[in-house]
C-alpha cells in the first residue's frame, strides 16, 4: 500500500507563495506581493522575470506547454495549450517563456457564449494574467489562472466580476470597521468553501444509455424495488473501488493546494460527497472548477463515470452544492462570529443586519444566480431547499434579534437577563442549536451556507451576488453611520430598523412544508418553482442599478449573462426532448413490439395446444395499451418541438409551460412499458443495474 506524505505534497504542482519566495529574487518577489495588496499594476520586467522563474519550476515538473485557464460563460473552463519552443536554428530550439506570454494571450473568442455582446465575426478575445491566483502544473502543462475579456473590453467569463464584487465588499466593509475604531485592518476577504455532491456509477452502464451520454442525466428509468427508503447509503461504508477513486482524487487535488477534506457517501445510491476547508473566494471558485474536472477525469482511470448533473436519477435525491460564505479580515478575524464584548458583537449585529436586510432586498437576484434546468428538477423536491430564498438564524440567534424587534430583554443561556443596546450588548451564543437542512441560507455559527446551488454549476455567480448584496447594504449603513452626531443610537436604530422591516425572510421552519408555501407568500416572498419563471425579475430595474452602480457589470454585461443563462436552459431542454424522442422511437418502442410480438407467438403456440394463456394475453395487452400512448407522445413531442418561439424569454416559457409537460408524459408511458417487458429485451440497464451494481 503506497503511503502519501500529505504535508510533503500538499501544494506541490502549485507556484504558490512559498514557490514563489524559492524561485523568484527577493526584489521580484516583494513586487509581485506589493501587486497583490495594493492593486497596482504590474511593471512588464518584473512580469519576465516571474515568466522565467515560472517556466524554469513547470519544466522541472515535466511541463512543455502553458496555458492561460479562463472560466467563460459556459459554466465550464476553457484552455488553449502553447508550447514553451522557440526555434534557435539548425533545426534546434529552447523553451522560452516571456512576461508578456504570462501576462495576456488571445484565444479565438468567436465560439464562446456573449449574450449579443459582439457578432459572430469579431473573434477577437483577450486573457489577461490573474496574479491574485496562483498557476499550477497539470498534465504536462502550466496553467495560469486568467481574465477573459472581448476586444471592446466586456468581461467574457465569470472571474472578472468575481474580482470587482470582492474589491467592493471590501471597500465598504472597511468603512464600517473604521466607525469601530479598526485602524489595522487593510483589507476585508471574502471566503468560500464548496462542498460538491455527485454520482459515481460504472462506465460500461454509461456508455449504453444515450440520455446519461447527451445530457447527464436519465430521461427515462422505472423505480426500482429498492431506491434510499432504507437510509442504507447515507455516510455507510464506502465501496473499495469508491475508496480507491477517492484515495486517487485527494492525492490529485491536495497535489494542486485544494483543501480537500471530507468525503462520505451521500443519500441517495451511488452519490457522494467532497467538502473543503474554505478560503478566499478567487481560489475556493478556481479550486471548484478543478474539482468538477478533476472529478470526471480521475473517474475515467477507475472506470467509472461522474455525474455532475442536479438530478441524474429521478426517485432519488438529486445533487447540490452547499456555498459556505464569509467575511474576514486580513488579520485574521472573522466578521460573521459573535464576539465576548459588547463593542465586538455590535459589529456583529451590524454585518448580520446588513446581509439580512441584502437578502431580503435581493431575494429574486439569489434565486436566479442558482436557475439552470438541472436545478429545476431538484429545487423543493424534498432533498433540497425549496425555491423560496430564506434565512435559517437558529433558536438563540433568533431570539436575539427578536429581542432587538421588540426592545425587550434578552435572557441568555446562563439566565441572565440583558438589555438589548449598543453599550450592554449581549453575549450571543455560537452553535447552541440544531441546523436546518431545509434552509436555502443557514446561519452556521460563523458562515451562511446557501445550499440552494446546483451541483454542476460555477460558483462564481452566487458568490458575486452576496459580495455585491452585502457591499451595497454595508454602503448605506456606512453613509447613515458616518454622518450621525450619536453613534450609538444611529447604530441601535439602524440595527433595530434593519431586523424589523426585514424579518419576513428569517425562517425557522420546515422549509418542504406546504404551510411553508403559503406563509411565505403572505409574507411577501416570491417562488419561483423554474428557471423560466424567475429569470423575468434578473434583470428588474432595482438589480440592474445594484450592479452597474458598484461596477461589478455594465448594464449590457449584465444583460448578456440573462440573455446567455436562458439560451442555455431552451438549449438544455430541446436537447433533452429531441434525446427522448430517439430513444422511445429508436430503442424503446421496438423494444417493446418485439417483446410483444414473441408473446404473440407463444399466445398462437399454446391455443394451438389448447393451453391457458390469460397471462400472456393480459401482459400484450397492457404493453399494445402502453405502446399506442408512448407512440402518441412520441408524436406530440415532435409536434410541440415544431412550434418553439423565436423569442428567448417566450420560448423559455413554452418549453417549461409545454414542451415539459409533454416529456413528462412520454417518460411516464416508456417508464410503464419497461416496467412490464422482461428484461433480456430492455435496451439499456435499468436503475436497479446502475445504482445497485
């Protein structure tokens, strides 16, 4: 049994920081890190020198090629490889590395989504170095985490605004902590940690069904004798070819510096779960692209294919992605923990009563950063969060912002009882009580986890969302705070005003709940059950000035990403219907009348043998029954596809409101026939060969 050194190699493909003091002249190396803290610019000889210093460390890792690695608006990764070769003559070369090669490339950008941001024709696109991300060394390559940007300058990928959020929130955090006397702090960090769910099954089983090939996810399967009732799975004993998998995945990330920590089995049959230690937003967003792709690939050597799909198996839970957000200080202190003074948990009142007041502002903005088609099948499907944004704060927490609501006393689990002020501010408990898995935001002792993203999807978006929602708030109470003659009382009012007008979206409660359902709507909250039904409020007048106004998108930006996130979801579905149709058509109905045709046979074999053969003639009757239903859906979803508006929002629309319902019905008529043809027939494996293999 190899033994990992888990220090030793921790980090090790990585030019991280302690790389970069090895390789790098001190002189280089405290202009790089005065590039970091500062912002400032980069001179172009400081840049060839950490190029040289960079391709002579990927070299000696076996590296021939870079790449600048840019996250465009496909939800995925993108990279063009170059080789480090220059000719020198005489049929010779050497390997050269320039600073303006680590500093900017240009990829063909004609083929990436732009949400009408450009033509067809205007190829022109340009990477720009993120040197607040560091490089890495990955199958014989270096990567250079990188900005994608067009020829006009519109920002083409989800890091560029991920970096104007952070700048942002940053900026106001520090006023706030500047009204408490923080003179220290330089800078306010926001941290991420992801944890990702996903599906592991064999690659042979893969291979033969077109619906997992094309889409992700099963378009068609019966519910099998057994699914998750008997809660066998969940953190049981992981399979030894599932160990050997993730043995090899967390040698292969550590290797790359990602905080890989947890791993278990999940609820449903062949799911699992990774979780990290979180970091700062820019590498906890990079570290999970690399996860994904790292995930599939290292699930090719074994054998085995990764679903990454919200709902690869309908019956069983699907897949999410749990974002646990913070705030933190560059010494170090976290600004989402209560603190042991008054003074210390003010603040901390202040920053909850501005992302309280941000979400509930903001609350369709949050929804529609976690749209997708995938997510629709799992959002509010008992397995996780419903669609409905709300604020889990726990019993203790809670009762003290109901004390603030309501000027009365605050009696804290030692019986004491304490006015709640800005001068005799209580002690707030951390982790006191239990946490809320039907929460889409819960308040975890120091850190809110959204759990509403899906499983395959960027976490760049929802990430932008709370930076950008919480700078805004953070800027309003800095402009009230600043100019107030009596400090205390302006952040006693602000505190207490910011709880009551917005403690409709705290919710403690069962979150599945049809009750929930309808509090929520007499509360005012929106619901928005599918992408098509809330991507209308994304670009309202009141998100489009939270964005513009803080310079994380221009309006044509912003516009764009709507634009690219419905394309992608009409595109999704029609890809879906058109799958379904040429395997009911292809595969599943002639599945069907051959089995039925056998039973035929062996109908004519016994009457000629003056033999029973009710059974026989009951079973061709309900598949003859099924058979004529699955062929008239068949048919009404070719009719259906036929009719799709030319206009996104409007097709949008009549794919959820028609197309859906009509895929449904094939899958419930293809799902009966299969329930009732033997087996040796069925043209793919069945949920009970992929989830119980």
């Amino acid at each position: 049994m190899d033994i990992i050194n888990v220090p030793e190699i921790f980090g090790s493909d990585v030019f991280n920081e302690a790389a970069m003091k090895q390789h790098l002249e001190p002189e280089v190396y405290c202009a790089w890190k005065h590039c970091i803290t500062t912002g400032s610019p980069l001179q172009l000889s400081t840049a060839n020198r950490i190029a040289e210093a960079m391709k002579n460390w990927a070299t000696a890792k076996g590296a021939t090629h870079y790449t600048h690695w840019f996250q465009p608006m496909t939800g995925i990764t993108a990279e063009k490889h170059d080789s480090f070769i220059t000719p020198v003559g005489d049929g010779r070369v050497i390997m050269e590395f320039s600073g303006k090669e680590l500093v900017r490339g240009e990829p063909d950008a004609s083929s990436f989504p732009n949400g009408g941001l450009r033509t067809t024709f205007e190829a022109r696109g340009y990477t720009a170095w993120d040197p607040t991300a560091y490089a890495f060394v990955k199958d014989g390559s270096l990567y250079i985490p990188t900005c994608f940007f067009s020829y006009t300058g519109e920002s083409l990928d989800q890091k560029t605004p991920l970096l104007r959020s952070l700048e942002e929130v940053s900026r106001e955090a520090l006023r706030i902590l500047r009204l408490f006397g923080d003179t220290e702090t330089q800078r306010v960090i926001s941290s991420v940690g992801a944890e990702q769910e996903y599906f592991i099954i064999p690659r042979a089983m893969y291979a033969q069904r077109e619906d997992l090939r094309l889409t992700g996810r099963t378009l068609f399967g019966a519910k099998p004798p057994k699914g998750q009732e008997m809660d066998d799975h969940y953190f049981g004993t992981i399979r030894t070819r599932i160990s050997s998998f993730m043995k090899d995945l967390d040698e292969q990330l550590w290797r790359l510096g990602i905080l890989s920590k947890t791993k278990h089995n999940e609820a449903a049959p062949c799911q699992h779960e990774m979780a990290p230690i979180y970091s700062d937003a820019v590498n906890a967003c990079d570290a999970n692209q690399l996860v994904m792709s790292i995930m599939k690939k290292c699930a090719a050597k074994h054998d085995l294919v990764c679903l990454l799909h919200e709902k690869p198996f309908e019956g069983v839970n699907g897949s999410g992605k749990h974002n646990n957000w913070s705030l933190g200080t560059d010494t170090g202190r976290n600004l989402f923990k209560p603190g042991k003074t008054p003074a210390q948990n003010a603040q901390f009142l202040v920053f909850l009563a501005a992302f309280i007041k941000g979400v509930d502002e903001y609350q369709d903005f949050l929804r529609c950063t976690v749209a997708s088609a995938g997510n629709d099948h799992r959002l509010g499907g008992h397995e996780a969060p419903p669609a409905i944004v709300s604020i889990f704060l726990g019993d203790e927490l809670n009762a003290v912002v109901r004390s603030i609501i309501d000027g009365t006393n605050y009696r804290d689990p030692e019986k004491r009882v304490m006015r709640v002020g800005v001068d005799v501010m209580p002690a707030i408990p951390k982790d006191t009580t239990d946490r809320n898995r039907t929460s889409p935001l819960a308040f975890t002792g120091n850190k809110f986890e959204f759990r509403m993203l899906g499983s395959s999807q960027s976490v760049a978006s929802p990430n932008i969302a709370l930076n950008t929602i919480m700078a805004e708030e953070l800027r309003q109470f800095a402009d009230v705070l600043e100019a107030a003659e009596d400090f205390d009382k302006a952040l006693h009012d602000l505190v207490c005003q910011a709880f009551t007008d917005h403690q409709r979206i705290i919710f403690d409660g069962n979150g599945y709940s049809q009750e929930w359902k309808e509090e929520a709507a007499r509360r005012g909250l929106s619901n928005y059950p599918s992408t098509a039904e809330c991507m209308a409020s994304n670009i309202s007048p009141k998100n489009i000035a939270l964005v513009t106004s803080h310079g994380i998108f221009t309006e044509a930006e912003f516009r764009a990403r709507h634009a690219i996130q419905l394309e992608t979801y009409n595109k999704t579905v029609n890809i879906e219907a058109l799958t379904m149709v040429d395997m009911a058509l292809h595969q599943i109905l002639p599945a069907a009348l051959h089995y039925s045709r056998d039973l035929c046979n062996g109908v004519r074999s016994k009457k000629e043998l003056h033999l029973s053969c009710r059974a026989e003639s009951a079973l061709l009757e309900r598949i003859s029954e099924n058979c004529d239903r699955l062929y008239e859906s068949i048919t009404a979803l070719q009719e259906v596809l036929g009719h799709v508006p030319a206009e996104t929002a409007a097709a949008a629309d009549y794919y959820r409101n028609t197309v859906v319902p009509v895929m449904e019905s094939l899958r419930h008529h293809a799902d009966g026939l299969e329930a009732v043809t033997d087996k040796s027939y069925w043209p793919y494996p069945t949920y009970s060969d992929i989830l119980f293999y």
